[in-house]
C-alpha cells in the first residue's frame, strides 16, 4: 500500500510536466498498479469557475499515468460545497477513454460552505463500499482537494480519523491562501511531508507537486513494509522530514511569481491621477454603498483621511439618479445611516456630506453594518435590480464579532451584492478580510499600510468598481464562450399548479434569461414550455345550498403527468424529426417528491434532460450521465444565477 502511495504521488507530478518524469524517475509501475482511487474536489463558493476548471484538469492528468480497468485501477470522484454531488462510483468506468470523457463532464456547481468533513465521510462510507465498486484487498487511496478551511472543522478531523482507520491513504491538497495547514495536516495520513501539499494558486500545481513528487518518492519506495509496518517507518524518517524544509522553502519564489496576488494588496503605489477612471465610470448605471469604519481605534485625524478618500473616489462615478447612486453608512457599536442610498444626487453636494460625516469612536461593528446595507439598503423598491449593487467596506481592525462578519458577508454574496475590502494597517485580520470580500481577492481585496497610502490604491479601486456587472449581465459577457446546440429544440417543464404565481413568475424571468442569450450563431433552436396539466374537477352550477352535493375533488395530476406528456409534446407542438431533444425539468423540493421525478425522468428516451432542484438542502446524491444533468438551487431568489451554467449545460455536447 505504501508503494501504491509513493506511485500515486509519482503521478502528481508526472501530471504536471511536460518531460516524461515516469521513465526519468525509473519508476514504470505506475501502468501496472492496481488500487481504488477517490477525488473529492472542492466546489464551494469561495471557487471560481476557472480555478475549478483547472482542477479538473489536474485530476483529468493524474488518471492518464494509470491503467484503467476492473483489474488495475478504478477511479470515482465527488465534489462538495454544502452538500455532495456524486460524479460517478469507482464501478462506472473501466475504460481510460470514457473515463476522461466523464471526468471532462464534470461542470461547476458552486455550493454556499465547505463542508469537507461531510466529503470526507460520503467518500467513506458510499464511495469505498463493495455495492459502489470498492474491492476487497486493493489499496484504497483519497485525494482531497480544497482552497479553504472547512465549515466544521472538529467534524472534518473526525471524518478523516476514522477514513483513515478504514485503511484509506488520505492525501489533501490546499489550494491559495486560506486553507488552514493544521487541519490539512490532520486530514492526511502521516508524515504530512509525504501527504500534505500546498501551493498557492492552481495554475502552481506544476511548480511545486513536482518538487514534492521527487522527495516523496525517495522516502516511500526506499523502504517496502507492509501496512502494519507504517508506523516504524514513519518514526525512523522524521529526520527525512526535517531536511525537507529548505526544499519546500525553496519553491516559494517560483510559486509567487506565478500568483498575481500582489495586487490584491497595494502599498504606496503613488498617487495617481483621477482621470483614467472617470471615462471608465462615465454614465454607467450602479447603486454602491459605502460602509466607513468610525471605530475609536481610528482616531479622528484618520477618520477624516478616511472621509477624504471616499470623497475624492466618489469623482470616479457619474453621480444621478439614473445612473450611478450612491449611500453612506458609518458603525462603530450601533450602524448610522448617514446618506440613504440615491438621497443626494449630485457630486459637490455628496462629496459636502461625507466631508460632514461625524465620528463615533467606539467599537467595531462590521457584521452589522454589512447585515444592515444586505437587507436595508438593497431592499426591494430600494435598489434598482437591474443595476449592480455593489459594497465597499473599509474596516482598520478586527472585528467585534467576527463570526458574525463572515456571515454576514456569505449572505451579502449570496445576494448577488458585490463586496470589496479595504483594510487599513497592521491591525486588520486578513483571513476576515478575505471572507468580507468577493471573489477573486485579487480583484476584491486590498490591503494598505496606513490611512495615507490609502490614495494609492483610488484609482485602481474606481477601476475594479467600474468592471463590475450586475449579475444577469455579467453571465451574458463571459470571457467563457457558449458552446455550438446545433439543431435542437429545447422545452421547458413546470407544474405551475404545484408551485403558485409567485415561484412560476421568477421561473419566467430566468427561462426568459436563458432564451434571449440563445444567439442565431449558436445553432438552429426551437424552444416550448410545458407548463399546464389541467385539473381533473367538475363544474358546479348554482344550486340552492340545500342541494349542494359535495363530492367534486380536485385533483391536481402533477409534474409527473407532464412529464408523462412530453413525447407526445414534442411531436404535436412543432418538434423537429432531426432535431436533439432537450428537456429542462424545474423541481420544488417543498411541493413535490424529486426522487418520484427523477425516475420519470430517467424513462424518458432520446432526450437529454437538466433538472433543475429548488431548495435549502441538497440531500439527494443523483449521478450524472452525457444525457442526465442536475442543478441544485438553494432559493428561487438565487435562480438568476444559475443562467450561465445553465446555458453551457443545455448543449450537451458530448451526448452527440
């Protein structure tokens, strides 16, 4: 098992490197290996498609060292945010082809918390059980892939304690700067110099598994003791251990040169002018809230270079009430609003009323204020939904309740509120800087030395202001194209009895959404809904109510009737002979029973099919297939944004 453990590591960075390290390493056993291998890879919300991307990709490099078979090595993979999403049991594929087509299936779905330890115990329990694939004998190897501490920490340990005592091989993998190194440690198998790796982006993988790939080959494949023996061997190769650190310190240079972080905190850069950013910023529509830090830590000279820094960024937007609005809130121990969002809505006369602001000098409270502008601010009827809403925080310290803060913040994000950090000093607490902010830090997060070098960063801050989107519109202007649908026609299904107008109307507003960005160059699309089966009930005439007979009951047949209809839909409604069906399912968890649904579904033929589950919990483990995709969706609020992957889903590109 050791040796599995030294060959798996020998992947990594045979992955990662465009010379063939396998033959260079002399080791070439790798083809001939045989194990169970699980990847859990993070999809939280802390992620950016891109990054998730790349992790793909790496895992997609790691499985082609190996030989793929029922008789050598299998592979499975979940991913985890709040809940689990099962990719495919190590059973599914037995084929070094379909399995890199399956793993390049595998699409972002952003989950709100990193719940690793949940992950970590799925991954034992269902993953390496004999029903999903698991062999008895076989090593069985987890790689755990994350870029943040996990939401319940004692939980996560706990998880991977008793992991490991099934006899599971724990790698993790911490990606950026906020995993936490001791709980990586406490995740892994031991030593953590052969387990544990860490670097600072995903693009450093290369740069650093490859480093470690050589060491931890030396170490594992000198000595050849069983599993019993492991522990003596990891005793008598901690002197290893410890003259490993120069090498992994000196691997920092090349990692920091490929992370673009130093921008995220920006020192003394200089004074710049205004101008660059007033065009960037002209007549585009925003409502922003500005969120000043008047804690007593501050100090009154710095408070007013506080005010003098947001008054001269306020010429960075084009101040009116149908463009860019503009509110003030200030906090300390209690939240002041002190310019209502669009009440001012000229220049000079905003920029006088910061300069007038008062200061409150007594304690720091952040979550506050960020709860207050989320729910308060942006109120319905307040902010303008088809703007961005957009928060700018300044904060010199740690906050008074900081679980609070980063709660709050989570929430903000949720809301589509975009959140920039500004942290002024030695004092700031950069890990709940990091969680105010969104993501990426790099263009969300800055970081000053004191309150005069806060000009420095005026201009790229307008500058970063300005890019921001709402978030409807951001999806329509991906850097990430749409894929070519060809000739398809798509239908969208809804039980608008089941869920009542309110939900049907958002449901509208995102179908709408996802149709007015299906351009004539993507393909020849024909697109329906279904909608209405209509409920059995009988008519009752007027009748004196001593003859009222009451024996008519409605009965409502439900999704599962339209679901039963939709062949029939399709060839009576405009459906094309030569046309690729697909179908977009919308499931209530409240008002219907989705695993009911999901077998409908799956009986339908020739027809690709996402559905769509609307709820606060993900709880059903539902595997995806080239025609079979699922979406879960916490609330119908955050619906919208969703369009995106959506769209890119809807292709089904590789069922053709």
């Amino acid at each position: 098992m050791k040796v599995y453990a030294a060959l798996l590591i020998i992947a990594f960075g045979s992955a990662l490197t465009t010379s063939s390290p396998l033959k260079d390493f002399g080791i070439t056993e790798c083809q001939d290996s045989m194990a169970d291998v699980v990847f859990v890879l993070d999809s939280s919300a802390s992620i950016w498609e891109p990054d998730f991307n790349r992790q793909v990709d790496f895992v997609k490099n790691i499985v082609k060292q190996f030989k793929i078979g029922p008789n050598n090595t299998q592979v499975g993979i979940v991913t985890f945010g709040q809940y689990n999403t099962l990719r495919f049991h190590l059973k599914k594929y037995h084929d070094s082809e379909e399995l890199q087509k399956a793993i390049g299936w595998i699409r972002f779905k952003p989950g709100r918390t990193t719940n690793t330890g949940g992950a970590i115990k799925y991954m034992s329990n269902e993953m390496f059980s004999e029903k999903n694939g698991a062999r008895e004998n076989f090593p069985k190897v987890a790689v755990v892939i994350t870029d943040g501490k996990s939401t319940e920490t004692k939980n996560t340990i706990e998880a991977a304690r008793v992991a490991r005592e099934m006899g599971i091989h724990l790698f993790a993998i911490g990606v950026g700067k906020k995993y936490d190194r001791k709980e990586l440690e406490k995740i892994a198998n031991k030593p953590s110099d052969e387990y544990v790796f860490t670097v600072d982006n995903y693009s450093a993988l290369k740069n650093i598994l490859n480093v470690f790939a050589v060491k931890t080959c030396q170490v594992t494949t000198t000595p050849k003791p069983t599993t019993t023996t492991t522990i003596a061997t990891t005793t008598t190769t901690e002197p290893t251990t410890t003259t490993t650190e120069p090498t992994t310190t000196t691997t920092e240079p090349t990692t920091t040169t490929t992370e673009p972080t130093t921008t995220t905190f920006s020192y003394r850069i200089g004074e710049q002018s205004d101008h660059p950013f007033v065009k960037a910023c002209n007549g585009k529509p925003a409502d922003v809230y500005f969120v000043m830090d008047s804690s007593r830590s501050i100090g009154s000279s710095n408070y007013q270079k506080q005010k003098m820094f947001v008054s001269k960024l306020l010429s960075a937007f084009d101040i009116s009430n149908s463009n860019t609005r503009i509110g003030v809130v200030t906090y300390s121990n209690d939240v002041k609003v002190d310019i209502p969002l669009g009440s001012i809505s000229t220049l000079p006369e905003l920029q006088k009323a910061v300069n007038n602001l008062p200061y409150h000098a007594r304690g720091t409270n952040t979550g506050d204020a960020i709860h207050f502008v989320r729910k308060v601010g942006f109120v319905k009827g307040v902010a303008r939904p088809e703007v961005a809403h957009i928060m700018i925080v300044l904060t010199d310290g740690l906050s008074m309740d900081s679980e609070k803060t980063r709660r709050e913040s989570s929430l903000a994000h949720d809301a589509g509120i975009y959140v920039f950090a500004i942290g002024i000093g030695k004092g700031v607490d950069t890990v709940e800087l990091g969680a105010i902010a969104s993501n990426p830090d790099k263009n969300f997060l800055f970081h000053v030395e004191n309150f005069d070098a806060l000009s420095s960063i005026r201009t790229l801050l307008a500058t970063r202001t300005c890019e921001v989107l709402p978030k409807d519109e951001a999806v329509s202007t991906s850097v990430v194209p749409l894929p070519k649908y060809g000739l398809m026609d798509i239908v969208f299904v809804y039980d608008v009895f089941g869920i009542g107008a309110q939900k049907t109307l958002i449901i509208n507003k995102f179908i709408s959404s996802i149709v007015r960005r299906i351009t004539i160059g993507m393909g020849d699309i024909w697109v329906g809904r279904l909608i209405a089966d209509c409920p059995d009930m009988t008519q009752n005439g007027l009748v004196p109510v001593t003859s009222w007979n009451d024996n008519s009951k409605i009965t409502f047949p439900g999704l599962g009737s339209l679901i039963g209809k939709l062949d029939v839909f399709f060839d009576s409604n405009g459906g094309r002979y030569n046309a690729r069906r697909t179908v977009v399912v919308f499931v209530d968890e409240q008002e219907q029973n989705v695993m009911d649904v999901v077998s409908k579904l799956h009986s339908l033929q020739n027809m690709n099919v996402i559905t769509i589950i609307l709820g606060e919990e993900e709880k059903y483990i539902l595997e995806e297939t080239s025609t079979r995709k699922y979406f879960y969706v916490p609330s119908y609020n955050e619906l919208l944004q969703f369009t995106f992957p959506c769209l890119k889903q809807l292709c089904f590109c590789d069922s053709v």
